[in-house]
C-alpha cells in the first residue's frame, strides 16, 4: 500500500502540462454489408463480422456453421461510428486516430475524407485527424470498409498466376472444407483452416479504435533490456515515441520504482521527429534485486517501473492546456537467458540457460483461444488456460506461428506464472510472395510486436516462421524450376528483412535473449547459414517436429534423440459434455457421430488415433460409432499414455545436454473436435493434462524396459534450482501388485543420492520384481521415491500392453459424493467436493466424468483423474470455480468408467 501511495503521489499532474488524453472509440457501432442499408448493432469494439451478427445467423461455432456461413467471408463490410471531438482540442493540439488492429484488408474513411488503407492485421495504423474532425456539437462519422478476405486472396493468387509466378501451397493440408491463398494476406494463417481447426475467415477491427490527443509526441512503448555486472543490474532501456511533428522537439523521461531507486532516474534529449526514441541505462545495485524464474526453479519477483514521459516544442514550459504528459507502467523481471549452442561429439547442445543455470524446457505449443481473434483475448479464459500450463509444472509455452502474436495480458500472465515465451513470428508452412510494399508492411510487423513484447521477462526466443524452411527443402523436387526463385525469396524475406529488423530490440554489446532464430525446426541460430540446411529435422542441432502415428508411440525407439522437440503430440476426443455442449438439444447419438466425423479434420481421419489405441488397448478397431463413449474414454488413455511416455523419454535424456526440451502440441483449443490438445475448447482436462502434473513435476522417478538386457531402466531427474547445492538422500521402493489384489506383493527398495539439477539412473533385472511363479502378464509395478516416509514422486510400470494384461478382475468400485450443506452457508459458496472412492480390487485408469445436465458446463477440476487406484479408499476432489450459488451433487451425477470392464 506505501508503494501504490507513492506511485499515485508521483502521478498527479504537474499545473503546467496535461496528460496525453486518449478516448477508445467502444459504443456506437453499426455493420452492415457494403451497398446495403440493413444495419447490424456492433455491441463493442473490438469486434469481428461474425461475432456481430451472431444473434442474426447464429454461432460460427455452432453444428455446420463453419460452412454454411461462409458466405459472409465472401461480402465486403463497412463498419460505421459516429463520436463527438473532444472539447478542449486546442490550435497547438495533434489528433491521431489510431487502429490497434484491423483485420485485414481495409479502407477507412473520416468525414467523406479518405485516411488510408490497411493490409495487415498484425500491425497499428495511425493518421492524423486534427485538421479533419469537426467541432462540437456537430458529430464525426467513421467508415471502416473491410474487404472479403477471400475475394481479395484469391485476386491477388490469380494475378500472380496469370505473371506466371506460383507461391505454393495453394491449399492447407485437411480432409475438413478448407479455404486456400492464405499466403496472399497477412492474416492469422489459420484462419484459413487446417488438420485441427475450421476455416473461420474473420474481419473485424480485432484490436481497439482510440483518439489520441497530445501536443508533441506520445510514448508508444519501452524495451527493457536486462543486463548485469559484478556490483548492478543495469535496465538498458528504449523508449519510442509517436509524433505527426516534422521538427525537432525537446522530451524529459523520468524513470519512478520505490523498491529500485532511492530518487527518480531523468534523462533530458533533444528528438529528431523523424526517428523519436530515447535510449538509456538505469544502474540499480544487485542486492536490491530479487531474481525472476522460470516455474519450478523460483519465485516470479516483478517490480513495477513507471516511465513518465513530457514532450516540449523546446525547453521552455508549455502553456497550461497542452498535452504533454504519457506514461508506461511496466511490471519488470531481473533475469539473463542465453540459448547455449556449444559443440559437442555429435554436432551442437541446443538449451537454455536462465540465471546462469541449465533448464529443461517442459510446456506446449498455444493456439489462439478463440478462432475469431476479436475473442482471443479473453482474460479469463487466457489465465485459465496459462494458470493451467503453470499448474501442470511447465514452464515454457511455444506461440505458434500460424495464430496470432498475443495480446498484452498473455504476455504479463506468463510473467507472473513463469512460462518462458517461445514466440513465432506469424508466418506458417507457406511461401509468401514478396515486392517492396509487402516488404515494407511485414519489416513494421516485426517492428511494432518486438517493440510491444521485450520487456517482457518472459520472452525467451523470436522464431521468424514455422516450418517454412522444412517445407522448402522437403518439397524442393516438386517445385522443379520454381525452387531457386522461392528459396531466394524466402532468405531475401526472412534473413534479410525480419532478422534485420528484429535487431531493433538487440544491443551492440550483449544479448538480451537467444535469437532471433530462423526457422522451425532447424539447425538452431549458430548452424543456419546463407544457405538452407540440407536436413532442417537432424536432430544433432536445432530443434525438430515429430510426429508418429503408425508405430506404437510408448515404445522409446521411435524417438530421435534430438536436442529440442518444439512439436510432438497426440489426438484425443473431448468428453461427451463437450459434445453434448456443442449439439444443444439434438443430442442423439447418429448426430453426435455426424458431428465427430464432420470435426475430424486430418487429412488421414480417424486412423491415427484408432491405431494408436490398437497398440495397446482392448478396443474393437473399426466400430468407433457403435460406442463412442468407450472410443472418447480409450482416446483419452492412449493420448495420456504416449505423451506421458514421451516427455519421460525426453527427461531421462538430459545427461550431457543431450536432450533439453519437449513442447507438446498442443495446449488448447478453439473448437471442440478430435485433435491434439490438452484442454478443449471449453477448458476442460483431458487425461493427458491431469497426468501431466505427475509425469512434469520437477522431482520425478522414469521407469523404462530395457528388452535386450530383460530390465529396468529407472531414472530419478531432479529440476530444481538451489543457491548452496546440496545432495538430497531417497529411497526408491518398487512395490509388485497382482492384478487380482489390492495389496503389493513384493517389495524391493534401493537407496540414491542426488544434487539439484542432475539425475541418477540405476538397472533392475525384471525377475528381480516378478512375484513367485506369476509371469510379467499378472503383474505391475508401483515405483515410489521418498523421503523418509513422505512420497516425493510416483509411477507405475505395466511390463505389457493393456490389452495382454491377465488376471484382473472387476474392482467392485463404490463412488460417493460428500458436499457442502447448502442450508447451512452463505455466498460466497465453495463448492467443492470429496469423491470417496472405494475398490476391492486394482482400480486401472479410473475416468471421473461429471455429467449433471446443469453442472456439467461449469468449469470444473478434478484433483486426479485417469489414475490407478491401489487403496481401498482414496479421497478425490472436485471443485468448481462458481462462488455466486450453491451446487449439490449425487453419486449418480459423476460417469465412472475403468479399463478393467473391458479387460475380463
């Protein structure tokens, strides 16, 4: 409370200046086709054509929408607003009107005068308005004309085609109804559809509409650049201003942070109007400064740092009316990062090193939340799904390069939750034509979202596309005569134009953070050269993409031994709410089947998945539809089962820096539809996710089975930071259970030593664990690490498939539901719930599904889920996030299912 005092203290305005004044342009909206004169209310803005005429032609979401609305991708749409000028708008005022983001193509008119046009969503337009806008209380009309994104791709594919020059791909790879040329528009290249996702072809004004009033110049963002020496930490700050002036001006920056600086830090500047920024360095002494770390290896310390900015036309006061005061509040975290690429016997190591110390990078690639980018940003379901990604012991989340680069509460929540940002540029899998104005347009993309993202202490790496440069020389042959020409193309946009401009947020004399880097995968940074590398997937640099569907996916020698796995992942069906959620009240089965193969949007459907479940589970191959319950369930286990294999394979790997990250693909979701994410649409855990928290904690015990030597591998990782390293005694206990007893068997216990950061690994014959004459089919294993009697990390080992296991019985499992007493409290309501579950038997992947027809789309979590009991009775909890009423609940309103009704 004294800091905020004193910020508040710090703010209050001085009598001789103003602050800038900025009016965002929300209410007052209308839509309406272009040449028609039926209208449409716009609720807000921001705001997409879809999301506006909702209540006219129904969700984009909803069964089938996704095409049958299409059409509307096709008009042209005016959006128009009318707002009064501010009062006080005085001879020496400046007006800009500035679009955040526009999606895409636009033309934008004030008062009948045309401002300009608009090519691309990723960037911030701004015109000067003063000389244009009328005086109260005569009103001003604005008029947003957006052109059909699909019309306008495809002209401009046709022109290309009728020069002769292609630019492939035509069309993104799915058996879903698709929309091609999203190269010719920089647009969310998603938006197009894919293998995951609907062809959504939004247009809107995705980001705010504001009216700047100022005097001389606006401060538009900060980069802070972190830097230390033996004695400081030093801020190695840029500031960028904004200006219509066209002479020089005078501008004073006063740096305020009461937990940083004893007084406030001025620098004074004489500004060329033509390049406007500040650059300085603040000096602030070590022991002030608490460290910023990745989740799992230390707090998230962030310290407000407030950037006051005055603007003079020279250094004498301004009169009393102007406006010459912006500002910037930023949340700063004291951290280095460095991408270490060091040679070594097989090629180069590819990990960071966060704080001077090496950190395996567990997390998952992030789709926008929304398929409509107006909805993205979201703040509530952003900070469920990053809170999620913290929760589940990640601590890096990829943004991938075919969505959208996030909007200013993604970036902070990642700050404060320690998700280190692996952030692609938005540019995905495609060639992209190239002349002078589209240059020009992408070089201020890259501009304007490096400036906005790198104070950000979460920002690890910038990736200029993905997967570009695979598909240039995996396709090379195809190209024929075309290939010279696109590779040129490609090094000339993405070597000689981006990278360039990325170097706004680089120093001359240290870096910052790793990159920018490419292309992904790739060679990494040290190993990409002038020329594109002959196998962009080795993986003895860089990072690679694996994917493996026809092969069973828990066996560890599938896997490369690669340095980095940026993509790797698995399908899986949401839980039937979901579904039931998404059909509304037609909820038969025939049409929940239409929905799911209708959804399905891999260019090979279903097999993937179903083979996948063949490898290991008891499931009737080719009869999905005939029980689709069983066909979700048995989706969810095989999902949960080969992530869980692969990120423990990945882990074990670390020795040496051989392998130092795994990013699963993917996070979330913006439909609900089989695909590979963790988290529908909804928000709801899949299995894989609530195993995630076990097989991602920071201390974990990996049991694999050798099979020439006929033992265990058992590796104890422990990923941890701690200042004075110390040694931390275990003992591993490996318990034997029968399928057809509740209680172990056998048990064999071992004792390890190991220090922060490292990992042990030790070998155990299989006969060692076997029980009397049972055979490895009646068997499995519990492996626990504790210390002293407290259970640190958990696991079990089944040494066969699922389908092959024998001896298991029905496990009698009794469910009961123990809750609040309505009658007896009061709102705020916690309404959380024991599930006391009781089995007389093994208990194998217990599926708890809540299936109360009003509770069910109640954002939800169960403690555990998809776990096998070994107790008689075990307690889980199941909470849910609405305080506003009190819920009760019955043992009939939660779905229990286990494998072991289809193993007998």
């Amino acid at each position: 409370m004294i800091y905020l005092f004193g910020i508040l203290l710090l703010l209050l305005p001085q009598l001789n200046a103003k602050n800038v004044l900025v009016e965002e342009l929300t209410k007052g909206w209308s839509l309406r086709e272009s040449g028609s004169t039926k209208k449409f209310n716009v609720a807000k803005i921001p705001s997409g054509v879809y999301t506006a005429l909702k209540s006219e032609y129904g969700d984009l979401l909803d069964p089938g929408n996704d095409i049958k609305l299409r059409w509307i991708a096709n008009k042209n749409w005016t959006y128009s607003t009318k707002f009064a000028r501010a009062d006080e708008l005085g001879h020496e005022s400046k007006v800009n009107l500035t679009f955040h983001g526009i999606d895409t193509v636009a033309k934008i008119w004030l008062n009948g005068e045309f401002l300009g046009e608009t090519n691309n969503m990723f960037v911030r337009y701004s015109y000067a308005v003063g000389n244009i806008l009328r005086r109260s209380p005569d009103l001003n009309q604005l008029e947003i004309e957006l052109l059909s994104p699909l019309a306008v791709a495809n002209a401009r594919a046709k022109e290309l085609e009728d020069k002769g020059i292609s630019a492939p791909p035509s069309c993104p790879q799915s058996q879903g109804d698709v929309e091609c040329h999203r190269n010719m528009l920089r647009k969310m290249q998603m938006s197009f559809g894919g293998e995951w996702n609907p062809a959504a072809l939004s247009s809107g004004i995705w980001k705010p509409v504001t009216l700047e009033y100022y005097t001389v110049a606006i401060l538009r963002d900060v980069d802070v650049a972190i830097n230390r020496n033996s004695t400081h930490w030093i801020m190695d700050c840029r500031a960028v201003l904004s200006t219509a002036d066209s002479e020089y001006f005078h501008a004073q920056l006063v740096v305020y942070s009461s937990e940083l600086l004893d007084e406030p830090f001025v620098v004074e500047k004489s500004l060329n109007y033509a390049s406007p920024h500040l650059e300085f360095q603040v000096d602030i002494p070590k022991e002030r400064v608490k460290l910023w770390w990745p989740n799992g290896y230390g707090s998230q310390q962030l310290y407000p740092v407030l950037f006051r900015l005055k603007t003079y036309r020279n250094k004498d006061e301004p009169s009393l009316s102007s406006r010459t005061d912006s500002q910037k509040l930023l949340r700063i975290g004291f951290r280095t990062i460095k991408l270490v690429e060091d040679k070594d016997d097989r090629g180069r190591t590819f990990y960071f090193r966060v704080n001077d110390h090496p950190i395996f990078m567990k997390g998952a690639n992030y789709v926008p939340a929304q398929t409509l980018p107006e909805l993205s940003a979201e703040t509530e379901t952003v900070q469920h799904l990053l809170k999620s990604a913290q929760l589940a012991n990640m601590n890096m989340i990829r943004v991938w390069g075919g969505g959208l680069y996030e909007s200013d509460t993604f970036y902070s929540l990642a700050d404060s939750y320690g998700l280190l940002v692996w952030q692609d540029m938005t540019f995905a899998r495609a060639t992209y034509p190239i002349d002078d104005e589209l240059m020009a347009s992408m070089g201020l993309e890259a501009v304007q979202n490096a400036q906005r993202l790198a104070y950000h202490a979460s920002l690890a790496l910038i990736v200029t596309n993905n997967e570009i440069e695979l598909y240039l020389v995996k396709n090379r042959t195809d190209f024929g005569e075309d290939a010279m020409r696109l590779e040129n193309e490609y090094k000339l946009l993405f070597v000689g134009n981006l990278c360039a401009e990325l170097n706004i947020i680089s120093r001359n004399d240290f870096n910052p953070r790793p990159g920018p880097m490419i292309s992904t995968p790739s060679l990494g940074i040290l190993e990409s050269g002038k020329e594109l590398a002959k196998d962009p997937q080795s993986p003895d640099y860089g990072d690679v993409h694996f994917y493996e569907d026809e092969q069973d996916s828990t066996s560890q020698v599938i896997y490369p031994p690669a340095r980095f796995i940026s993509e790797f992942g698995y399908a899986s069906l949401p839980m039937r709410s979901s579904w039931q959620r998404v059909l509304g009240e037609n909820q038969t089965e025939e049409n929940l089947a239409a929905l799911i193969r209708q959804r399905q949007h891999n260019s090979r459907g279903f097999i993937p998945i179903l083979m996948e479940i063949a490898y290991q589970l008891p499931f009737k191959i080719h009869a999905w539809d005939d029980n689709i319950d069983e066909f979700i369930y048995f989706s969810q286990v095989v999902q949960a089962m080969n992530t869980k294999a692969a990120f423990e394979l990945f882990r074990s790997r670390r020795g040496d820096y051989q392998t130092m990250g795994a990013l699963v693909w993917q996070l979330n979701d913006v439909w609900i539809a089989p695909t590979w994410s963790f988290i529908d649409f909804y928000g709801n855990y899949k299995l894989a996710f609530y195993w995630a928290k076990e097989f991602l904690a920071p201390t974990s015990i990996i049991t694999f089975y050798n099979e020439s030597g006929d033992h265990l591998k058992i590796t104890v990782t422990r990923e941890n930071y701690i200042e004075t390293p110390d040694v931390q005694l275990y003992n591993i206990h490996i318990n034997t259970y029968l399928w057809n007893d509740i209680f172990s068997k056998k048990v064999i216990a071992r004792a390890i030593g190991l220090r922060s950061s490292s990992l042990d690994e030790l070998t155990i014959p299989l006969e060692s664990v076997l029980y009397e004459d049972h055979t490895k089919e009646e068997i499995f294993l519990e492996i626990l690490l504790k210390d002293n009697d407290e259970i640190v990390a958990q696991n079990y080992f089944y040494p066969v498939p699922i389908k092959h296991i024998v001896g298991i019985k029905d496990p009698e499992l009794r469910l009961e539901v123990v809750g609040i007493d309505c009658n007896s409290v009061k709102t705020p309501y916690s309404n959380s719930f024991s599930l006391r579950i009781t089995v007389k038997y093994p208990a194998l992947f217990v599926y708890l599904e809540l299936i109360h027809p009003e509770y069910a789309s109640l954002r939800h979590t169960f403690s555990m889920n998809g776990f096998i009991q070994t107790v008689p009775r075990q307690n889980i909890y199941l909470d849910f996030e609405i305080n506003s009423k009190c819920l009760t609940l019955k043992s009939s309103d939660i779905a229990v299912k286990t494998m072991n009704q289809y193993l007998q």
